[in-house]
C-alpha cells in the first residue's frame, strides 16, 4: 500500500495525533506538569519505592491490579515517571480517541480540521488547570467521559460480534476507571447506563434478540472486568496487618471527610473523654499528627465514627438540610461559581433540544420517524433527574470539591455532544443556525482561554515558591542519611511536586506524623528500616530522630500539642531545635526532662 493510501486509510487517526501532539508539545514548554494533590505525590511515592524503600502495590488508593503494574514498572526502573506517564497517557490518550472519532462523523478535511480545533480550544479554555495539575480522580472522570462518547457514537447496523470488538475500547476505558479511582467511576456510573439507555434506544428494533445480545455482552465484559479487578485486590489486602488498616483506614475517611466537626470542634470534646479519647489524643486528631500515638487505632476511629453518625449524622434537620441543599444545588448550575463547566452544560441541553426540534421538522412526513425523534425530550428529561439525584447526593453527604463536581460537569458535558452529534446529521443543511450555534460555543470557550492561562500560570508561580521548600527539606533529610525525619502535617500539606524532573526515586527516610498512610503496614516496613516501632518513642529515645515543623505552625499551635502527648504518659519533654531548613522550618529533636 503506498502511503497515500496509508494516510487515507487512518486519515482520522493521524490528524486527531498531530493536534493532540501539538497540544502536549505547547503544554510542555508554557508549563511544569505537576502531581496535583498529595494524594498523587504518596501513591507515588508508593508505588516508586520512595516510602518504603521497595515499590509496593498498596498504595490504598488505586485497586491493587493498577498499582502492582505501577510498581513493577518502577522495579523495572526506579527513574522513569511511571505514575505520572500514566495518568498523562489516560488523559491525552482519551482526547486522541475522542478527537479520531469526532474526524470520523465528519466527511470533508475542513470539518475533520474544525471538529479538532474545537476540541483544543476546549483543551486550553476548560480543561488546561486539571491538564497541568493532574490528579487521578480527574483522570478517572476523562476515562469514564470518554468511555461514555465512543459508546454513544458507535455506529449503526452493527453485528453482535461487531459492536462488541467496535467497542473494546470503551469497556476497558471503563475498567481502567474502576482500577484507578472506584469510587469516581461509580459516581460517574449513572451516565454511562444512561448511554447504554440511549443507544439501545436508537436502535431500529429495540427489543429484538440481537440487541439483547448486544448490550448484555457489553454490560456484562465490563463488570466482569471490574469484578476481576476487585477480586484480585481483596486477595492483594488478604493479610491479616492490611485488613486492619483497611478499617482503620474507613474509619478515618468516615470521621475526617463527613464529620470533621467531631475533632475539630470544643462542643464534642467532653464526649469523646466519655468514649476514651483523653484531652492528648483530641489534639493530635485536630492537627492530624495522630501518627504520633498508637493508640489511637482502628478500634478507636470506629468508636469515633459511631459516635459521629449517631449524634451528628442523628442530629441533622434532613427535611431542612434537603430545603438547603436543593437551593445550593439551583444555585450552583445557574450562576457562575463553576464556571465555565455549568454554563456549557447548560449549552449542551439547549444545542440538544433544538437540534432535536429542527431534526423533527425535517422528518416531518415520516410519521414513524417523527415517534422516535421525540426521543431527545425523554432522554434530556431523563438525563437531568439523574444528574439531579447524583448531585444532591453529593450535596447531601457534604463531600462536593472541585476535583468531584468538575469531574461530573466534564462526563455529563461530553455526554451532551454525544447527544448532538446523533441529531447533526439529521440538520446539517441548515447551515445558518449551525453556524451560530458553533460561533456562540466557540465563543464561550475561547473567551476563557485567557482567564485560564493567567489562572493556572499564577498557581504556577504559586507552588514553584511552596515547593522551593519542599525540595530543600528533601535535600537536607537525604543529605543525612543516617537520620530519621518525622514532618508535621500541616506545615507539609501544601506540596506538590513537578512529574517530569530527574528523579531518582531514592527511599526518603522522612514521613509525616499523620495522613491515610500512617499506621498500614508499609509505614511499619518504613520504621523498621531505621529500627522503630512507633513515632513517640523513637523521637524521645533516639538521638538520630527529629520533627520538622515550620515557623507558621509553631506560631500557631506551639509545642504543646507534643509535650501534652508524653505528658499523658507521664514524662516531662521539653523541645530544642537543633537546626535550620531555609528561613521558614525548624528542625527540632524531643528531650527527657530529667
């Protein structure tokens, strides 16, 4: 085959990877890519053998089918960013197999062209803050967007083992998902079942035995996969010291993401007195730094979350609390706090409706097809109730960051085109309203495109200054070796860390006296590299251990936080600093007052 005919053979794959590698080209010189959270940098850090010295698949986060490849990957090679190559190859992965798609609905190059500016103008104008600060719970929402796209669009007419092979790659799209970020990906479930809702409904006899076949091999390969890849992380998390952490671990997500006011606030403190938890222990369950005593474990957090759910979950006015949350709810999708998602969200129920209108006029003599046009007022009818349902789900249980709510915006968004694509054909020829409806999108996009440059290039600014920080505490606790670091939480929470910087990914011998780590039978591995067992007595009985904690924190919440620690045991400490990081951290080491 000449390469003429190559090029017109995979004419829509290789478009759609020139625009997204000239994207990622521009990226990459305007911008640092960083792990966004230090979620990221800790499965990292897992997975890269940083924490415990060997890369280790339980990074808690990810199911273990993920995070075993990872780590092999890094055992292959520790200098290679395998992690963040990763959720990169994901994230621009799933604009190239939009991008090929999109080229394949549109018959001439100047559409195939247009389609694809489109999408990089959605790349720089909406997406570009979660492009440059990657976190995996976004990359799982792009997986599922995606998987939701391909889905929607997969053409007509197909045979049973034709739409199955058409679609592999949106099934596993969705298992990936899964793998990388469960609980996302169920979030996002609800809008995949509504494309599986629309498509099946597109079809010619909707409930003839080659559809059944259809869509129950589809539904089902993907919940094999994800049946699969629960079941070899049960097996992986099968030990006795992980099934324990995984409670303890559910246990501080119960009490830390939906009752927080339980630790946090002075109204609860004689409560939790009454339920075992002395004045010392509410301290560091208030600054986080509880991975300085053992005992607060897994039997306490659950007593803690029991204790919350009855007498604040108990509490809650739900009659009022809904009131509340259906009016934040409103609000939200109408104004501009979320801007830009709500507003193109809003854009793509109103370009669906009047594409399916116009679709209709244009059938208007064919009875038969005017039943099943109407199709796009139950399915946008449909779309918005259960979009609603999983809003205020989120709303109600008061866990609705950014990282959550763009992640829903972004699949019902794509979700939307998908619809509009399915009516185009249908109106292509009214080209005057077409034209309009793309200028006004076009528009609203490219607009933001400058807001979105200046915001990301100041955040930029902003951790390049935390960070000069950070890489100077990493410097000065690897410079000695010998010596064990513990950090406070707060005063380490702000850092992030670039992706694509040379790494050699070397064990650190520093950890935090807290996070969803402290306590798992890695940090046991972490200790015992240096010979320890738990935190407070290596840092009293140990002349080669110490806490870092910044000036801020010191000003803020002072030494007493420890020294009411040993004090509840007992022992009278007093705090020196033996040492300086930069101007803003202070190395100390904990004395025996003798």
């Amino acid at each position: 085959m000449t390469l003429q005919g190559l090029y017109r053979k995979y004419e829509n794959g290789i478009l759609a990877g020139i625009v997204v590698v000239c994207n990622v080209i521009l990226l990459g010189i305007c911008f640092d890519i960083y792990y966004d959270l230090n979620d990221d940098m800790m499965m990292k850090d897992i997975m890269a053998g940083v924490y415990s010295g060997v890369p280790d698949g339980h990074n808690m986060q990810t199911l273990y089918v993920l995070g075993g490849l990872m780590s092999l990957g890094y055992r292959l090679c520790r200098t290679i960013p395998w992690y963040g190559l990763f959720l990169c190859l994901c994230q621009f992965g799933c604009f190239y197999l939009i991008g090929t798609r999109l080229c394949s609905l549109a018959s001439k190059k100047l559409g195939k062209l247009g389609m694809l500016f489109l999408v990089s103008m959605f790349f720089w104008a909406v997406c570009l803050s979660h492009l440059v600060n990657v976190q995996y719970t976004i990359t799982c929402a792009i997986l599922s967007a995606t998987a939701v796209f391909l889905f929607l669009t997969t053409p007509q007419g197909l045979s049973t083992r034709q739409f199955i092979r058409k679609n592999i790659p949106d099934m596993a799209l969705v298992v990936l998902a899964y793998q990388l970020r469960t609980e996302m990906l169920l979030l996002t479930f609800p809008f995949i079942g509504m494309a599986g809702i629309m498509r099946w409904s597109a079809e010619e006899h909707v409930f003839a035995r080659e559809n059944w076949k259809k869509y129950a091999s589809v539904l089902g390969i993907m919940l094999a996969g994800m049946i699969l890849s629960l079941s070899v992380d049960f097996i992986a998390y099968g030990s006795s010291g992980w099934k324990d952490f995984r409670d303890y671990f559910d246990a501080r997500t119960t009490v830390y993401d939906f009752y927080p006011e339980v630790v946090t606030q002075d109204a609860y403190s004689d409560d939790l007195l009454a339920l075992g938890i002395s004045k010392a222990q509410q301290t560091l369950l208030r600054n986080y730094n509880f991975g300085l005593d053992d005992g607060i474990d897994s039997q306490m957090l659950h007593r803690i979350a029991e204790y919350a759910k009855v007498s604040v979950g108990g509490a809650k006015d739900w009659g009022a609390l809904l009131t509340e949350k259906l009016q934040l709810y409103i609000y939200r999708t109408l104004h501009g706090g979320d801007a830009p998602y709500n507003f193109l969200t809003i854009w793509g129920y109103v370009a669906v409706l009047l594409t399916g209108f116009l679709s209709l006029r244009m059938d208007k003599d064919n009875k038969k097809s005017r039943i099943r046009g109407f199709a796009f007022l139950w399915q946008l009818f449909l779309l918005a109730a259960m979009r609603s349902a999983v809003w205020m789900f989120i709303l109600m249980r008061g866990r609705d960051p950014e990282r959550i709510t763009h992640s829903l915006y972004f699949v019902e968004f794509v979700l939307l085109v998908a619809m509009f694509l399915q009516y185009l054909p249908s109106v292509w020829h009214r080209k005057g309203i077409l034209r309009v409806m793309v200028i006004l999108v076009s528009l609203m996009v490219t607009g933001s495109i400058g807001v979105s440059i200046k915001r990301v290039t100041a955040d930029q600014e902003m951790r390049a200054q935390v960070n000069r920080d950070w890489y100077a505490i990493d410097e000065y606790c690897k410079d000695r070796e010998d010596n064990f670091y513990f950090e406070d939480v707060y005063s380490t929470v702000s850092f992030s860390q670039k992706m694509f910087t040379a790494e050699d990914n070397a064990y650190a011998n520093y950890d935090i006296l807290g996070g969803w780590i402290s306590k798992s039978p890695l940090y046991r591995e972490k200790l015992a590299r240096y010979d320890m067992e738990g935190a407070d007595t290596a840092l009293l009985e140990r002349d080669n251990v110490y806490l870092i904690i910044s000036d801020t924190e010191v000003q803020e919440q002072g030494f007493d936080w420890i020294i009411g620690h040993y004090a509840a045991q007992g022992i009278a400490v007093s705090v020196r600093e033996s040492d300086r990081v930069n101007e803003n951290y202070g190395v100390y080491q904990i004395d025996r007052v003798k």
